[in-house]
C-alpha cells in the first residue's frame, strides 16, 4: 500500500510541473451579445514588445465561416476599442512629434 501511495503521490508532481511550464499570457470571459445573443469571448493578452510589456485588449468569436476540418474553429480580433485607443494615442504622438520638427 505504501508503494501505491507513492506512485499517486510521483503522478501528481509530475502533473503539477508539467502544468507550471505553461506560462499565462492573458485572461478571457464569457460574454454574450445584446444585439444577437452570439456568446463569445473578452479578455487581454500580454505580450512582450522590445522588452517591455504590452496589454492587448481581445475577442474571440467562433467561427460561422467554417468550410473544412482544418479551419480554425475560433478567430481572435484586436477589441475595437483598444484599437480606436492606440489610434488616438498615435494621432496626439504624431503631432507632438510634427511640433518638434518645427522647432
């Protein structure tokens, strides 16, 4: 019975640290649709960009358009409103930026 134990006990901390080699890159959510009642998903992802870290604001829809076996059964898409942001903030840098040629 010992010897038993210790096997479960060998199985489970070899699970435990294969599960911690995954590294976490991000978070999604459940959501569903007002509009239609399509659920998908919300979330972020962090990805690092010339070393520094960057939060990416996603969603996932499944995917409607699926025609074979090797499709991707979900898209990811940049959220909209994170894109608008990185535009907005790209707009105030770029006239910053014109500014100072100026000078």
């Amino acid at each position: 019975m010992t010897t038993q134990t210790n096997t479960m006990e060998t199985t489970e901390n070899t699970e435990n640290k294969t599960q911690n080699k995954n590294v976490e890159v991000g978070a999604l959510w459940k959501k569903q649709a007002k509009s239609d009642g399509q659920t998908y998903l919300s979330g972020h992802v962090e990805v690092d960009e010339l070393g520094q870290k960057k939060r990416m604001k996603v969603v996932v829809f499944s995917n409607k358009n699926k025609t074979k076996d090797n499709a991707p059964d979900y898209r990811v898409y940049l959220s909209r409103a994170a894109e608008y942001a990185q535009q907005s903030q790209e707009g105030s840098t770029s006239s910053t930026d014109s500014s100072e040629e100026l000078m």
